[in-house]
C-alpha cells in the first residue's frame, strides 16, 4: 500500500529549509580595490550607499536613521550590537581602507563632508 511508504505522507514531514535566494547580491564594493574612473559618474547617494555598505557587511551599526534602514533591509545584513563604525575600520581589509578613502574624496568632491 503506497499510502504507507516512507515520505508519502506530507502531514509528518519537517518543513523544507527555506531556498536560497536567487537574486543577485550587490556589487560589493569591499571586493575589490575601486578606481576613480570607476565611481566618478556616482552621484552622491550611490557613493555613500557604497560606503555604508562597507561598513554594514561587518555588521556595524549605522549613525543616521536612514543609513540604518536601508542596512536592516538588506539581506546579507547582520547588525552587531554596539558594533561602531570606529570598531568597525580596525577590521578593515586593506582594499576596503583604499574605497573608503576614494569614496570619501568623491564624497568631498561632490560637496558633502562626512556626516
């Protein structure tokens, strides 16, 4: 009798793990050293976007409201709890100190010093 075979009953069964999602991660720019080519079409929101992003793919918690948002909407996301962005730079990768400092300097270029 089928009905008695091991899997055929869907009432007994474990739930199945969530799937992983098949959306792309964004570009993330702690991957490789940015150039100032690369960026110099960026407008002053993707340029901090990046730079947040930076910062919260170790989990640190952002200073501004909107930043944070935007950090907890994000699926990769993790947010460390008492985790500052002065925290957060001791963990810096060397290319991930090299985007900081040219996404500042673009940042600064297009007229908006670090909030």
């Amino acid at each position: 009798d089928r009905s008695e075979s091991p899997g055929n009953d869907n009432s007994t069964l474990p739930p199945e793990p969530p799937q992983p999602s098949t959306q792309p991660e964004p570009r993330n720019p702690s991957a490789h050293r940015l150039t100032a080519d690369e960026i110099s079409s960026w407008d002053l929101p993707r340029v901090q976007q990046a730079i947040n992003a930076i910062y919260a793919r170790y989990g640190t918690e952002l200073p501004r409201q909107e930043a944070q948002a935007w950090a907890d909407a994000q699926p990769w996301y993790h947010r460390i709890p008492g985790r500052t962005p002065e925290a957060t730079e001791q963990l810096f990768s060397a290319e991930e100190h090299f985007n900081i400092e040219i996404l500042a300097a673009r940042r600064n270029a297009l007229g908006s010093p670090r909030p």
